[in-house]
C-alpha cells in the first residue's frame, strides 16, 4: 500500500449542545461539529465534540467523534476520524486519526491520519492515508 495524500481548507460551524451532567461551572462543553472541506477532500463532515477546560489559563482538552462523506482524491464514501487534543498552558496538541475498518463505498479499508491547521483566519487540513490495493 502505498501513502496517499490530500490537502485544502475546511469551514468549520460549531453550536453548543446541551450536557447530560451539567454543574462544574462551564468546566465542560458539548458542541455539533459541522464541516465543509474543499480541496483534494469534497466532502462534509458531521460530529461531536466534549471540552474542558483547566483552572489555568490556555489548558484545556477535547474529544470528539466525526463522520466525513464525500470524495477523497476521486473516490466516493465516508470514514470517521477521532480527534484528541490538548491545550497546555496555550501550547496545542492535537491527534486525528481515522477509525480502523470505518470506510464505506471507495474509501473501505481506509487507514491514516488528519493534520488540522488552524491560524490566520484560516482552516487548512492534510490527510495521509492508505487503501487497500483493491480499493
């Protein structure tokens, strides 16, 4: 198999959701992810995201599950990416990567990983990512 990679932008729309256990003082959060990618990904994507944040200023932390549909490189399915990042005190850390046998249509047996760039008014993303030879 061989690496294959795609970049571009995505717009991002969050909206905050209601927690099942509210009561830490704003502690934690709930929000719906909704994306536009463009780019070597046209695709959507659809998801959840939990925070919470430190008692210091710029630590904080997030989790979220995410559904991306569309076209990757020409072809057509969805697979789902977790996110894990964290914020120490304003130094970021963040992980995206794709769950293990959540490919569908094309994009069945896709494996990797997403690099989320975000700065100057922007939202960039690059995608490494493997198919089977079949695929």
């Amino acid at each position: 198999m061989t690496t294959q990679t795609a970049s571009g932008a995505f717009d991002v729309t969050l909206a905050p959701l209601s927690l099942d256990q509210p009561g830490d003082d704003g502690a934690r959060g709930r929000m719906r992810l909704d994306k536009r990618f463009h780019g070597g990904l046209d695709a959507t994507g659809a998801g959840e995201m939990l925070t919470g944040m430190g008692s210091v200023s710029g630590s904080a932390a997030y989790v979220a599950i995410e559904r991306i549909s569309g076209t990757l490189n020409g072809k057509t399915g969805s697979f789902i990416v977790v996110h894990r990042g964290l914020m120490t005190r304003g130094a970021p850390e963040l992980a995206v990567t794709i769950v293990p046998d959540s490919g569908t249509g094309e994009l069945a047996g896709i494996s990797g990983a997403m690099n989320l760039i975000v700065g100057n008014g922007r939202h960039d993303y690059t995608i490494d990512y493997t198919l089977p030879a079949s695929a």
